[in-house]
C-alpha cells in the first residue's frame, strides 16, 4: 500500500515508519514535512491509496489537504492525525470528508497499521459503489422540490440519478413489481399528493406486486402516527421536509439501497443455508465437520450416518472419540494423521468402519482442510460415501486375478517341467495361499496295488501323513475317490476316520476338511485334500476354483504317466534299434571271421577317443553306431574278393572301394540311422586327399570319421590276418605317427597315441 505522511515533527516521522515496518512490511510511506511539500507530491504520483496527515503543519493545515484531495476527486482515503484534539475538532474533520481521525496516544502506533488497512478498504468499498450510479424512480408534483431536489443532487450526490413521474399509473408502469428485472433500485415519493392516497399505494406495491425495493417518503407536514404507519405498510424510511432534508436524502437513499440488498442477500444465505440442510440430511452420503483445534470434537454430522453406522448424530457429539473407536484397529492409525494433519487431505482415503451392531463396512472419505489466519488446521470438513460394494467387487476381482495367475503358474510348471513331484508341490502352494486354508496333499491312485498313496503335502506339523495309503472307499479320500465327488466335512465332530487317521487330525489340530477326486480321461488318478485348523463356509466361487485346481492337478498327473509311458517305448524302441544293428554286425563277423571281434573292439576305443576330445555325450550315440556299422557295406562285396588269401587285383581293389558307397545306399534310406552316416561313408578318406570313395582332405572329412580311421588302421594292424601276422606294437605306434599329416589328422593323432601309451 503507497501512503504519503505529511509531518513536519521528524521524531514522530521516523516512530511511524519503524512501527509500520515492522507491523506491515507492505506499506510503502513517503514523508513530506509541509503542506507544499506534500501537494508537490500528491501531484507528481497518483498511485497513493491514503493520505496520513498532520493536523497543523508549518505552511497550512491538514484540512487544506483534506480539502484539496476531495475538491480534486483524488481516489485516495484521507486519515487525519493530531496530537493534541477534542470532540469538536474530530466532528469538524470527519464532516470534511475524512475516513478516520487518530489522536496520537501512548499505543496508537500498535493499532496504526489496522487502522489504515481498514481505511483504504473502506475507501476502495466507496469508490467501488459511487462508480455506479443510484437510480431512483421520484414519485412528485411540485415544480419547486422537484428542482431542488435535482440540483442538490447534482451539486452534492452526482451518482444519483432521478426519474420524475407524476402520477400512480407511472409508477405501476416502471415497477411491474414480481420477479420482473427492476430498471430502478429505490422509489422515493411525496406523500400528500393530489388523489392519491399514498398509504393505498404502498399497500400495492408491498403486500399486492410483492416488490421489495427501497421506498421512502417524503412529507412536508407529517406526524410520529403518520411514520409509524408508514413503517408499518413496508417504507425503508419517512423524511420530513424540514430545512437540511435535502443533505440527508443522499446518506438516505444510499442507507435503504445497501439495507436492502443486505436482506436480499440474508434471505439468499438462509434459502441457501436451508437448502444446503435439505441437501445435508436427505443425502445418501454422510457430510461432517470436525474440529481439531484446541481439542478434536465433532461439530455436525448429517443423519445419514444413522444409516450407515447405526450410531446416531447425537452419540457423536456426546462422545467424539467414537469416530475413531468405530474404525477397524488397523485403519485407525490412518485416520488419526488424516484428522492431525498428519497426511494429504488431497486424495481420497479408505477405512473400514465397525457398526453399531458388529457387522462392517468401507467408508470412504474425502476431505478439505479448515485453516485459521495464520495458515494453521483448525478443522476438516468431509464427505463419507458407503464403498462396500465396490471394495467388495474390487477384492473379488483381485481375488480372481490372483486365482487366474495361480492357475497360469500352475499350467506353466505343467508345460514346462516334466516331473511330476515339482509340479504338484507349485500347485499345492497355490492350493494353500488363494483358498486360505491351512495345509494341502496329493495321494495318487496306484493301479499294481490299487491303493491310493502319498505323493505331495504341504502345511503339516509332521511327516505322519506321508504313511498314508488307502483302498477305494476307506477314509474320506477313498470315499471321495470312489464317488468321484467332492467330500466336505465341516466339523471336528464328525472328522474322525476310521482307518487310524483319527490321531493325526486330533494332533494337527484340524477342524474342515475338502477331498475331490482327480479325474482326467475317466480314469481317476488320486485325490486331492485340504484341511483347515478353523470353520470354513467357502462360497461356491471358492469351491469352483478348488475343482478347477483339481482338474489341473489331474492333467498335471495324467502328463506325467503320459511322459513316463512315452520314455518306456522310446527306451525299448532304442533298445529294439541297436539289437538289429548289434545283429548285423554278427552276420558281418561271421561272413568275416578274420574280422571277428574287430568291430567291437574299434567301437570302444573309438568312443573313448572321442570323449577324450570332448565330443558331446549325445554326439557320441550316433558315433558308436556308425563305429559298429563301418563295415555294413561289405555285405555287397563278392566272397571272392572278400575272402580271397592274396593281394587283390586292380579290378578287384575297386569292387572292394565300393563298400563305402554300398554303405550310403543301405543307411541313408533310413531316417533313424542317416546321422551314424559319417563312419561308414567317410572312414576310408585321409588327410592327404588319397583316400576313397571321393579324396575328401583335412578338415573336410567328419570328425567321427577322422577319429574311427586311427582306432580302424591301429586295430587292424594290431590283429592277424590270413595274409599276415599282427604288428608288435611299437611297428603300429611308428607307423601311425608317420602317417601322421597324411594319412590321419595329427591332433587326432597325438590325442590317440596318448591314449594308448
């Protein structure tokens, strides 16, 4: 706020700046010591909102000021300040024009700053109100107070504006009266007037049309009956024509105008304050308001909260703790820091609420804060809205997203995982946490023994239920396995079993059980159990999704038996395999019988070369069997030639390089045995390039065939044949490491020759 202090004494100049310094850190004071001084500035800045002035100044006076800030329509509000003043002198300022009038006590520098704040308020309120102008319809027939009137009002109240009618008809005509949008905002009328009677017309306008603007007579010769009539029929004011009437119209008029439109807005605020009562206690919702500062207390709360709660409003204001004491334990910690200021008012917070009669229910609140001046809570206004239903819904649908994952863990750990133990160990899991019980098992029907026999458990004390095994029919597993149902026992009373079970469920401690049969194809594979340690009075979606994780268990089992069956055949049809293939190899030694036992031999040594070399376990099934079938294609070569004492011709050397190819033509029809190809195909080529059937050289050659070539020459020249003895072994040790680099891959070479040694 910009004030200009006019004072001419510099020890009360600098008191007044340090007070508002430090009481209103906003207010900017200018200071002039004399009247010049002081208009010198009124006319070099027009931003000033309040003159503060001396009474008695070197130059002049605060009243020329005053003077010349209301002569100059200067918008600023005008303080008066003396220090020495008396009744007269207040009264004379404050005719003037001035806002207010201090007097320089002991304390007055305390309340200085509130009293210029109110001031300029003020000030600004009459500026805002002059800069509208007054309308008044002038209900009047002599020429003479007509005149004056106008004049007065255009000399001393120029934002009232006059309308002159002269008869009643007019005045009907601009005040319709009713709800009709009003062109005027006060009726002022002469009372002794020329057939009329004024009183009749006032009874119109007020009791008749219901029009509710400010009336006000004017008489010239009127008496204390006459006003109290007046009055009485609705008139805002009665105004004799005595000498002065005219300076007072003005302050009049205006009094009437705000008076009125103070009740229409009184009248508003309780329609409005009526309707939001209505609106309170005929909501659904619960509307409240608690006060927290000094001490918490509950200042309303609409009835709904009877309905809600079954508390009644009374019993919360009696006992304002009940608000709190009705919330669940776990939630009150919650609405303490919501109602301390503790946490965000600005999201909408969730309690779960105990009735009157035990039962519950969720609350949920939304709150704004109450502050005082200094910025501090002091209350909270809220809103409680019953959200039981969708807090329900919400928990069922959680519920079933849980159930839903749970029921993809488990088909996973199906898909995934082949043993069976796993799997039904992750559904039990399952089992146990989504249906809220306390512990779970699988017993699996064995059809050798017909008996129904532990296979899983999960949440018992002890191991005695792994000793479990029942026929069809015993215990409530059997009776569930051979109804193929569900079996509920709901009580400790009747959950006894006659099969010795007894004294485990007495030492467990379970009160509930549930058995359903695990069916999967028709065939019933085992049951699963659930026992609880308290009652359980499961919906029908609970007992759904047991069956459903039932029905998974089964698959689970009956994949399982599936695999396990699947391996069997494959293991005797592997087996089946390498028999025909042991069998031909047979029919070759005893084609050969110079041969015999050399395939044997060359198959072992060839498969602990290779794992010596690191070749894959799975790699290795497919090199032995192409180890023992390296000589299959010596099944087309003549007996001549095969069989023959001597060295072989040149034509019969081909014949007999044909063997590899025979080999290929024989195996590659055969998906089975098209991997165990490179050894047959491919032993007789050599590193160098020279060998057959197509000089494959070096690393083009199949490792499998590389490998088999040393372990084949090593053997053979190891062995007597009918052209000629065996070699001492170091003869075979030289030889294979001469041919090392031609004949044989040397890194196979120096693994072999290792080997060997």
């Amino acid at each position: 706020m910009q004030i200009l202090y006019v004072e001419d004494n510099s020890f009360d100049a600098d008191l007044t700046r340090r007070a508002l310094l430090k009481t209103a850190p906003l207010f900017t004071l200018d200071i002039a010591r004399t009247q010049t001084e002081a208009l010198e500035a009124l006319q070099q800045k027009t931003d000033y909102d309040l003159l503060l002035t001396d009474l008695r100044l070197p130059d002049g006076s605060g009243f020329a000021l005053l003077s010349y800030v209301r002569e100059q329509g200067l918008p600023l509000g005008v303080v008066v300040i003396t220090g020495q003043g008396d009744e007269e002198i207040a009264v004379s300022v404050l005719k003037a024009g001035a806002d207010d009038y201090i007097v320089k006590r002991q304390d007055y520098l305390e309340h200085l700053a509130l009293t210029l704040e109110n001031v300029a308020q003020r000030h600004r309120a009459e500026i805002a109100r002059r800069e509208r102008a007054l309308r008044v319809l002038y209900l009047e027939n002599n020429p003479s107070d007509i005149d004056l009137t106008r004049h007065h009002f255009a000399s001393h109240a120029p934002h009232i504006h006059l309308k002159i009618v002269h008869t009643e008809a007019q005045v009907f005509k601009q005040l319709p009266g009713g709800k009709n949008l009003l062109e005027f905002d006060a009726l002022m009328l002469d009372f002794l007037w020329q057939d009329l009677n004024a009183l009749d017309l006032l009874k119109e306008l007020r009791q008749v049309r219901g029009l509710d603007l400010p009336i006000i007579f004017v008489t010239g010769h009127g008496d204390e009956e006459l006003a109290a009539q007046v009055l009485r029929l609705g008139a805002s004011d009665y105004v004799v024509k005595s000498p002065g009437y005219l300076f007072r119209l003005p302050g009049l008029l205006e009094n009437a105008y705000h008076r009125a439109q103070l009740l229409r807005e009184q009248a508003a605020l309780r329609h409005s304050e009526e309707r939001f009562r209505r609106l309170a206690e005929n909501a659904p919702d619960v509307i409240s308001r608690f006060r927290i500062a000094p001490a918490f207390s509950v200042e309303y709360i609409s009835p709904a909260i009877m309905e809600l709660t079954g508390y009644t409003p009374e019993e919360f204001y009696r006992n304002p703790d009940l608000m709190v004491e009705a919330i669940h334990l776990d939630d009150q910690p919650l609405f303490l820091d919501l109602i301390q200021g503790k946490s965000s008012l600005a999201n909408p917070a969730t309690f779960h609420f105990i009735r009157k009669d035990g039962s519950s229910l969720w609350l949920e609140t939304r709150s704004v804060p109450v502050l005082d001046n200094e910025n501090n809570l002091v209350a909270i206004e809220a809103i409680f809205r019953d959200v039981t239903e969708r807090k329900e819904a919400e928990e069922h649908i959680q519920r079933q997203i849980q159930r839903l994952n749970a029921l993809r863990t488990v088909d996973t750990a199906i898909s995934a995982s082949l043993d069976l133990k796993y799997t039904l160990n992750v559904l039990l899991e399952h089992v146990v946490s989504r249906l809220a019980v306390h512990a779970a098992t699988i017993l699996l029907f064995n059809p050798k023994t017909q008996l129904l026999e532990y296979s899983a458990g999960t949440g018992f004390r002890s191991r005695a239920i792994e000793t479990i095994s029942l026929r069809l029919g015993d215990g409530y597993a059997g009776k569930a396995a051979l109804s193929r149902s569900t079996l509920h026992i709901p009580d400790r009373a009747v959950l006894k079993d006659g099969n010795g079970f007894s004294d485990l469920l007495a030492s467990e401690g379970f009160v509930a059980y549930y058995g359903t049969p695990l069916v999967a194809k028709g065939e019933v594979k085992g049951v699963l159990e659930i026992y609880h340690r308290g009652a359980l009075n499961p919906d029908p979606e609970w007992l759904s999704f047991f069956e459903t994780l039932a029905g998974q268990a089964a698959i689970a089992i009956d994949n399982a038996e599936l695999f396990e069956n699947l391996q069997h055949a494959n293991l005797d049809l592997t087996q089946a395999y390498d028999t025909t293939l042991e069998g031909w190899v047979r029919a070759l030694d005893l084609r050969d019988r110079e041969t015999q036992g050399h395939t044997q031999r060359v198959t072992e040594m060839t498969v602990q070369l290779a794992r010596s070399m690191r070749v894959s376990e799975s790699s290795l099934l497919n090199l032995r069997r192409g180890a023992l079938l390296h000589d299959i294609g010596k099944m087309g070569i003549p007996d001549s030639i095969l069989h023959k004492p001597g060295p072989l011709t040149t034509e019969e050397w081909k014949i007999m390089r044909m063997h590899p190819v025979y080999a290929y033509d024989l195996l590659a029809p055969i998906d089975y045995l098209r991997p165990t190809l490179e050894i047959p195909y491919c032993h007789h080529e050599r590193w160098d390039g020279s060998g057959y059937p197509h000089g494959t050289q070096g690393e083009q050659i199949p490792l499998a065939a590389r490998l088999f070539t040393v372990v084949d020459v090593w053997d053979a020249l190891s062995s007597d044949r009918s052209y000629r003895q065996r070699w001492q072994p170091d003869q075979v040790y030289n030889y294979i490491r001469s041919q090392s680099g031609l004949h044989f891959d040397p890194m196979i070479v120096e693994k072999f020759l290792q080997l060997i040694s």
